[in-house]
C-alpha cells in the first residue's frame, strides 16, 4: 500500500516494542463481538493510482463542464477565471498541509495570509473588521442572525424576499430549534428590490433585517434609508453578498449602513465545484467584535520586538468557551480564504474595477439581446451581472430544454421556488467575463426558437 | 468599611448603602494576564450567584458571580481600555462594579478578610 | 600543472560566527521576512489583463462605488513571490510528522488533488440541470456507500461542511427525532468534560443545555453514574469513541443501550474514526449518530484551517430526520431530495444545513483515498495508527508522565502531561522545544480532564525512522527540562518567529491594517 510505509519487518519490531504479540492485542478494549475479524466483505480492496483515476474520470465525464457549454447560471455561484497562480499557490505543501495555526511561531505564513484576507474583506464590504472565514454564505449568514440575537437581545428577524432561498431555508432550519422568530417572504417580479417593504416592518421587536445585494434576481438598491430605519429601531442591518465581485463596481453595504455584512466568497478565486468547498466572508462594525464567530487573527509582537500574528480573542470560541461559545465553528475555509486573498492580491483595485465594469457591461449587453427575444421581457432595470427576464412560458422545462442542446442556459425560479405559480416563468441569468457575445447570440437563438 | 469574601475568590466591601465589588489578589494571580472585563450593566438585578461579569485571559474566560443579591448600579468603566488594572490593583482600582444590596444578612455568610487567607491557604 | 585558481569554490571557514548579528535586510539565508501586501502593492498594479470593458450606460441603478476601496495589487511574479515566501513560515505534514492529537494529520496523497481538480468535478453548477451532472451524483452516492458501510449504519447526511457542523446534523436529528414523539421536555445532553469543545458549543447552539458525565479513574465515561443521571429530562449523549485520552470505551455498548433504554439517542463524536476504521462499525456499538471527519480519516488537506467535511452516519431511528439535500437512485438515475422532491417519503426532515449540496470538492478526494486503499487498506490504516501510537506511547512513558500507561494500550494517539517537570516547567515549554527540534508540537492543554495534557497523535503515515527521530527530539527536550534547561523556557529559538506576545494582542485587538498615520490617529 504505497501510503503506508511500515513494512512487515518494522511492525513486528514495533510490536515487540510495545509488549504485543499481534496487532490485536492493541484492540483489548473493543469488545469481541464488535470486533471485524478481516476486511469488511462486499467492498473492493486497495487499487493502483491508474486504476482510481481512470474510475474517477469516468465519473468526471458523465458531468457537463460549465467551461464546455454557453454558460449563464449564477444565483449563488459564479464561473469566474481564476489565474493560474493561484491553484499553483494554494497546492504549496506548506499552505495545504498545515494545521489550524495553534503553534504563531511556525505558521507566520497562514496567519499573515489571514490578516491580509481579514483587511481585504473588510474594505470590499467597507466593515470595520472581518474574521478568517465562515463555511459558507448560507451559514454566515445564519451566524449573524444569532449575533444580531445576542447583541440585540431580540430574536425577531425579517428576511428580505430577496434572499437566497437556501440561504432562507437554513435559517429556517436553525430557527426551529434556537427560538428566532423568522419573518420571510418570496420575491416578487418586480423591478425594485422590496426595501420599502422592509422598512414599514421594522419595529422594537426586530433584532435584525436581512438583505441580499444584489439580490436572488439581480436587482440591486440603496440600502442607506433601510440602515437608518434600523437604526432608528436599534435593529442591526444584515446585508448578505453572494456575488463580491459586484462590488468592485458598487457601493459596498457597509458604506452604506450595514451593521453586519456577510457573503459568499466563491467567485474571487475557488471556482464552482458543484457548491463546496466555498469560503464565507463575515465582516461587522468593530463595536460588535466580540460577538463574532470564527477564527480572528490579530497583529503582535514577538520576544524580540518582531512582528507577528496570532489567533487572538479566542475566548469567543468553542475549544475556551465550550457552551457559552458564540458559534460552534472549528474548522473553516482558511484554503478557500487562501485562494480568495491571491485572486484579490493579483487583482487590485485596478484589476477588480476592471472585471466588475467587464461583466457588468456584458451583462447589460446581455440583458439587452435577450430583451428583443420575442417572449422575453426584462424584469430587472437594475443590475450588476446578473438579472432575471420573464418568459412567455414556463421557465424551468425550457432550462432542461436547453440544457440537452448543451447550453447552461441560466436558473429558473421553478427550481428555487417550486409550485410558486407567480414565479415559474422567471429565468435568472448570470453573464461574467467568460461569457462570449457568441454565447448570448447562442442562448438569444436558442430562447427564440423554445418560445416560438 | 468592611470588606467580605467569596470562596469564589470575589470580595466585596460595604460603604453605606453602597457595595464594590471585585476578584480577589489570588485570582488575578490564577487566571494570569486579564485581557478583557464584561462589566453588567446599570440597573441589572443579580440574585446571590448569578453571572455577573466576565473576566477573560488569553486562554480562559471565567465568570464572576454576585457575592450577594441586589441592583447593579456601575461597572468599572476603566476596565474597558485598561483590564491590565486587574492584575495590577485588583482589590483597589481593578473593582468590577457598584451594586446596592437587596438583603445585607446575606453577607453574614461570607468570610472575612482572615478566613479567606486561611481558605487561600489550604487550597 | 597550471596555477592553482585562488578564487575556487573551496570557501574559507572562519572561526567567527556571525548568526547572531543582524543583516541588511533582516532576512537569513532562506529565512525570508516579507512584508504586507499593504506595505508592497499599490492600487495602480495588477496581475490580471483584461480586456478594456465597452463603454456602455450603467444599470448601477446610481449605486457606483466612486471611492477608492483601498485592495492592492501586485504583479504575478511579486504575488508568487510573496505567497511562496509567506509559505515557508509554515510548518506542514509535508514538511515532517505533525503529531496534533485529535487531528489527525496524515500525508495527504496527491492523487486526490488532481482527481478533485478534474473540470468535470471543479467546474461544474450546483444548479446545473440534473442531467448534466450524474457523475458528481455518483461521487456522492458511491462515498455514501462506503461511509455507511464502513460504519455499520442505516444511512449518510452528506451535506455538513465540517465536523462542529456534522455534530450540528447529528443534534438536530435528535431534536427532531424527539419533537416528533412530542417529547419536547427533554433538553438536556450529557457530554463527558474530556469532549472537545465543539460538543457542548454544538449542542448550545441547537437550543440543549449540557451536563457533564463523570469519567473514572481510568479515563473512561463513568457508566454507572451516566446511568443514574439518565431520565426524563435527557435527550441523549455524545461521547467521543476512541476518546480523546486516546482510549476506546469498552463500555460503549452498554453506554447505547441504557440511554435507548432510558428513550434518548447517543451521538459518538467520530474525529477518532481513524484508530477503529475498517475494523469496528460504530453500528454495531449501538450509536445513533456520528460525523466522519474526511479532512481526517480520509485525508482530505487540512489547508491551515479547512475546508473540513463533516458527513453523518446515522441510525434507522434517525435517518427519517436526516437533512436536505440527498442523493438517491431511481431506475438507474440519480436524482437530489429537495425540499420540493422529499414529499411524504422524507416529509420527517429537519430541513436544510447549508446552500447547495456540502463539500463536493472533499469528497473527490475522500472516495479517491478510499479507492486506493480499499477495505484492506483501510483497515491496515486503523493498524498502523494504532500501532504507531502504542510505540510512541512505550518509548517515552519513562520520561513523560503518561496518566493512562498503566491502563492497557492506546488507541491511535498517546497522552502524556507534565506531572513530574520541575518547577516553572510545563506543557508549553515542551511544545515550543519541539519546534526548535523541527517538529509541530502535540495538542497541548486539551483534553482538559488531564493537567498540562499533551496529546500525541502520530498518524499511520509515519516511517518507523521519523517516529524514531520524533522519540529522540521528545526524549531530548524532557530531559533538558528535567534538567532545568533555562533555554527551554524561551523556546523556540530558530523558528520564524520567537514566543508571541497574546496578550497584547487580544488587550487591543489589530485586526485589519491600518495605514500608519491612520493606526496613530486611532491610538
């Protein structure tokens, strides 16, 4: 077994050492009758490096690459390019196989990468301070519920319709058994995100209001006049970004009120990979530090006056707090983290201004094309690089329609919001810098030829 | 003025109506450096051994309870930017918070200044 | 012959040492300082070409950032330059043995990178049709398969991203589990103190309170108190089997069957599945539900602090609860439970734990280990953990205290203290010699049952020849401290960085990068 390297010499030398006869007698404590006495029946033995790869590329095969197909799916994960280097970087022995970094002295490397990537955050989503990751958005963003919670001591919290709906289902989740009281809603076809909504909502109970920006359809709005609603009520705006790069381009939440802003990191540096791992951004204002969850990472100094970074206020966390914890996180998305702070290290201000006026100015184009499609009506006026059309039919069999002529042609609402008659006919459309005017031209035909 | 102990290593002085409250010199030297203080806030009603405040070092984070029953009136609001005042004067400027007594009987069950020494002694 | 060349390569060895003394630079040799990107980028540079975007009308809707957002940039060379220096202040299991007790930190195969890296696995939509992505479906049925199998259990909850997550599942499922027999009353789960502290932050955080279970002389759950604490009230257990003393619970069996008795479920905190895989089945001691951490068992790469995943196996008396989304096969098809698809059949759901469908890209890598070591060398991989620890544990209880020697064997991770050092020696002083000796230290302080606990963890994937120099480098720095050693009290001296100061980090928290005239302004 090439990953073992005992040989048969060496573990009977080792069991001499040891004052065992065999192996077994090292499993005294396990009951006889819960002991295997050879390997488990049924399930195949060990197998060369050739022979996995070759069954795991078959499996490969049997999926549609996102790279091999006019692709238009977003709603929570973006194909973005991601250079070359940053795979190179991340696959460095010392980045990939390294621990949690309990021991500062010997993990400089992965604590200055996560202060690098706290301070990166922070400014994108123009929060004071940010932590070294989440597991995901969706999980983010139940955590700032639960801070907003703690913080408030209320537990009313009002999502925006606008929130991802997964995003939504697992605060449900959670909600049923912490006593938070959720009020939700579905999105509408509307042009306008349901700020005004939320703001008639907000009253002494409200621990917190919840909103996408951009939201699941795209459309995004000022949150200024939702953040001094807030205030006024002492509830703490949570806004929730799915999709970063939009804020290369737009005014970032924290700018413009929110107390706490959480996102999903994906698309600067990770890539698709079918929904995991991915890398939750978690920001809030510096007065509400100690309430975060997660892993913090704090600037020092040495014995010798030198430099250096260290996990700090870990009396938050599970392994000192254990129960009276603010979050049960242990491990993260610090190689997630890792990705995303070299894809923004190589891209800049300059580089991430470019990409987000890149895909915005291919999404409106987009937008624009597949207006003219007979049957297709634009429902969202304003949008970053992602926005929703109203089709003349059903939205979600013409999706699987498309998807056998090889074309990713985007997600329907059917499929997030199965049996909402109001919503089936809504196509939420993703276009990024990969995105070719061919492929609009390649979806534009095919839309046309589906609702003829 | 008398000062009472806790064998949870609080002490707490009687001036008036009035009562400081504080961890002791022997608890600050256990937990090591203190590096954040959760004073409770004004008005909060503490029955005698509920969690009252935090008290966190690097690696622990302990709880401080009432001594006694009564209203918080003011935490230490030094604590704030400065929690190193615990480990440097914590029987003086390192207090944690003012509270009035809502039974003063129930101090008679605490230990004096001597006890207390005594039971830090045998621990 | 020719004149000797005076300037050949033989380099003159001068007596004076000169390591002491500072350099220009502040570098040594291969020791490389590097600065922030903050203090090297600027906003003006990139290492990203892109196309000049078309001038075209905003849709911003007026919401245009106009300010500057403050990210610099660098070129690709400068960017490779500074990650690949930053690199080289890690340590890492690629580097040497990294004997983190409870963690696991085996050799992490590269097989498993290229194959999670293949486009048809990395470069594919959670939300794609589910006819373009069968092959990801199978990934996940084919690694549920062996999970379940592995572990002698009904069934799999694929979907929690890491073990404080997958301990979350398993709560959940007990609550949920509870609450259908209208059994809401019962609020309390009892964790053993030597838990990790994920186990009593993760049931705080489904709404448990959580009560300690006494452990016995030996290290092990005390049985007859549990016994007498189990009622009404009680919800269940979660206990860590092998323990994190390192010790496998002879009692387990007996443990399951009077909380079953008693109406309450068992959760087995499964981060030490390495020392039993492949040849006990947690089924068969009775548990209801287990997480499986891959980024230990299976060896997907730690990577400095995750991604982890933390997969479910539970029992026929929960799988009913078991969360959204799965994948199941109908007539040769794959096809995902949602919320929408789970109908009367998994109506008992306790809903969904994150967005789209967990960690795809571990489990890649997890069915690729497991393929290559199949069910035999699965089972020689509990062996050789097994083994390994046991030896590590012989070689050094006679300069190490080891408060369970005495007891029998260990299972996959040796615990020692620092009973016995002399005054002003501890735990950490061991652990920061260590680095000095070119080792990660042990888990140090955890668990919490043993004072000054160091905790060894060696992993199957060392040689008898790295355990042998990690002995000696233990051996070495016990002795030095036995001996007074003042020099072990400042360890480590040769790392990239001496003792850090935690204190003043956590008393005025820096936790983002000022500009230098900001950061005074603030102060």
């Amino acid at each position: 077994m090439r990953y073992l390297p005992l040989t048969p010499n060496d573990r009977q030398a080792m069991l001499a050492a040891v004052g065992a006869a065999a192996i077994d007698d090292l499993f005294v404590d396990v009951p006889e009758a819960a002991r295997l006495s050879g390997p488990i029946a049924g399930l195949p033995l060990h197998a060369s490096e050739l022979a996995v790869e070759r069954h795991m590329t078959k499996l490969a095969a049997r999926n549609l690459s996102a790279g091999a197909a006019p692709f238009f799916i977003g709603c929570g994960a973006y194909k973005h390019h991601v250079p070359a280097s940053v795979d190179h970087i991340i696959q460095r022995g010392e980045f990939l196989t390294a621990y949690t970094p309990y021991q500062p002295e010997i993990a400089q490397g992965t604590l200055q990468v996560m202060f690098e990537f706290q301070t990166q955050v922070a400014r994108l989503l123009g929060t004071d301070v940010a932590n070294a990751s989440m597991y995901d958005g969706s999980t983010a963003c139940w955590e700032a519920i639960g801070m907003a919670r703690r913080i408030t001591k209320r537990a009313k919290a009002i999502l925006s319709g606008g929130l991802h709906p997964h995003y939504v289902s697992v605060a449900n989740t959670m909600a049923k058994y912490t006593g938070d009281q959720l009020v939700t809603a579905l999105p509408e076809l509307t042009a306008e995100p349901d700020t005004a909504r939320l703001i008639g909502m907000i009253d002494d109970e409200t621990s917190c209001v919840v909103v996408q920006y951009p939201d699941i359809l795209g459309r995004i709005g000022d949150l200024t006049e939702l953040a001094a609603a807030c205030q006024a009520k002492k509830a703490l705006l949570v806004a929730v970004v799915t999709e970063p790069v939009a804020l290369g381009a737009c005014r970032s939440p924290g700018e413009m009120g929110a107390d706490i802003v959480v996102g999903e990191g994906q698309s600067i540096g990770v890539g698709l990979q079918f929904g995991g791992p991915y890398v939750g951004l978690f920001g809030c204002k510096d007065k509400y530090v100690r309430q975060m969850p997660g892993r913090l990472c704090g600037e020092t100094q040495d014995a010798e006056g030198k430099r250096g970074f260290v996990l700090t206020l870990s009396t938050r966390e599970q392994h000192i707090r254990r129960e009276k914890a603010t979050s049960n996180i242990c491990t993260s998305s610090v190689l997630c983290a890792l990705a995303w702070s070299i894809h923004m290290t190589l891209l800049g201000e300059k580089g991430l201004r470019q990409l987000a006026a890149l895909n915005h100015a291919g999404a409106s184009a987009a937008a624009e094309r597949l207006a003219q499609v007979s049957g297709v009506e634009l429902v969202t006026p304003a949008f970053f690089n992602e926005f929703t059309l109203k089709l003349s039919k059903e939205a979600r069999p013409i999706v699987r329609e498309l998807a056998d002529k090889g074309i990713l042609a985007g997600v329907s609402l059917g499929r997030l919001y199965p049996g909402e008659d109001a919503l089936a006919n809504g196509l939420v459309v993703a276009v990024t810098e990969n995105t070719t005017a061919e492929d609009v031209e390649t979806l534009a035909s095919a839309l046309e030829e589906v609702l003829a | 003025m008398s000062r009472y102990f806790t064998e949870d290593h609080e002490w707490i002085d009687l001036d008036g109506e009035i009562a400081t409250v504080g961890i002791t010199d022997y608890a600050q030297s256990q937990l090591g450096d203190i590096v954040f203080v959760e004073v409770p806030e004004d008005g909060k009603q503490v029955a005698k051994g509920d969690d009252a405040a935090v008290v966190e070092s690097v690696k622990a984070a302990s709880d401080v309870y009432a001594p006694v029953s009564g209203t918080v009136i003011e935490g230490n609001p030094a604590l704030e930017g400065e929690p190193a005042l615990v480990n440097e004067d914590p029987e003086g400027d390192g207090w944690f918070f003012k509270m009035t007594l809502s039974d003063t009987s129930e101090l008679d069950s605490l230990m004096d200044e001597a006890a207390y020494a005594d039971f830090v002694s045998k621990l | 012959m020719s004149a000797i060349n005076q300037s050949g390569w033989r380099p003159e060895m001068t007596p004076e040492r000169r390591s002491n003394e500072a350099t220009f630079t502040g570098n040594r040799a291969l020791m490389l300082e590097e600065a922030l990107i903050f203090e090297i980028g600027s906003l003006d540079t990139t290492g990203v070409d892109f196309a000049e975007a078309p001038k075209a009308a905003s849709r911003l809707g007026g919401l245009e950032r106009h300010k500057d957002i403050g990210l610099p940039g660098l070129s690709e060379p400068e960017a490779v330059r500074h990650y690949t220096r930053l690199s080289r202040q890690n340590y890492a299991i690629d580097l040497g043995l990294f004997p983190l007790g409870s963690c696991t930190m085996k050799h992490n195969p590269r097989l498993n990178e290229r194959m999670a890296r293949l486009p048809g696995f990395a470069d594919v939509h959670p939300l794609q049709p589910v006819d373009t992505v069968q092959g990801a479906f199978e990934v996940i049925h084919q690694l549920a398969h062996w999970l379940v199998t592995l572990t002698g259990m009904h069934s799999v909850a694929m979907s929690p991203k890491a073990g404080a997550h997958g301990e979350l599942c398993g709560v959940l499922a007990i609550r949920a589990a509870l609450d259908a027999k209208g059994q809401q009353s019962r609020k309390v789960l009892l964790v053993p103190e030597s838990a990790h502290g994920t186990n009593p932050a993760t049931a705080a955080f489904a709404g448990f309170s959580v009560e300690d279970i006494p452990a016995t002389e030996a290290g092990r759950v005390d049985l007859e108190a549990l016994k007498a604490r189990l009622g009404p009230d009680v919800a269940g257990v979660m206990i860590t089997n092998p323990n994190t003393c390192g010790l496998f619970e002879p009692d387990m069996k007996a443990i399951s069957d009077a909380v079953h008795a008693a109406g309450g479920y068992v959760y087995c905190d499964g981060a030490n599945f390495n020392a039993i895989v492949g040849r006990v089945r947690p089924g068969d001691l009775g548990i209801d539900a287990m997480h499986i951490n891959l980024h230990k068992t299976f060896s997907t790469p730690h990577g400095g602090g995750g991604p982890g995943s933390g997969p479910v196996v539970l029992s026929a008396a929960l799988a009913p609860y078991a969360p959204l989304p799965f994948v199941e096969e109908q007539d040769g098809k794959f096809i995902l439970i949602e919320e929408e698809t789970a109908g009367e059949h998994h109506a008992d759901s306790f809903g969904r734990m994150v967005s789209f469908h967990g960690q795809m890209g571990m489990f890649t890598r997890a069915l690729t280990y497991i393929l290559s070591h199949g069910a035999d060398g699965l089972r020689q991989v509990a062996e050789d953990s097994v083994l390994n620890a046991n030896y590590v544990l012989r070689s050094l209880e006679d300069v190490l205290d080891a408060p369970f020697a005495n007891s029998g064997p260990c299972m996959h991770e040796a615990i020692f203290s620092d009973k016995g050092l002399p005054e002003g020696f501890s735990t950490l002083d061991i652990a920061k010699g260590l680095i000095d000796e070119g080792f990660h230290p042990m888990t140090v302080y955890f668990p919490l049952v043993v004072h000054g606990a160091m905790l060894v963890e060696p992993t199957e994937t060392e040689s008898k020849a790295a355990l042998d120099q990690f002995i000696g480098a233990c051996r070495s720095v016990a002795e030095r401290a036995k001996a007074g050693d003042a020099a072990l009290k400042s360890a480590p001296h040769f790392a990239p960085r001496r003792r850090l100061d935690e204190t003043q980090a956590a008393r005025k928290p820096v936790l983002v990068w000022k500009e230098p005239a900001q950061a005074e302004a603030a102060e």
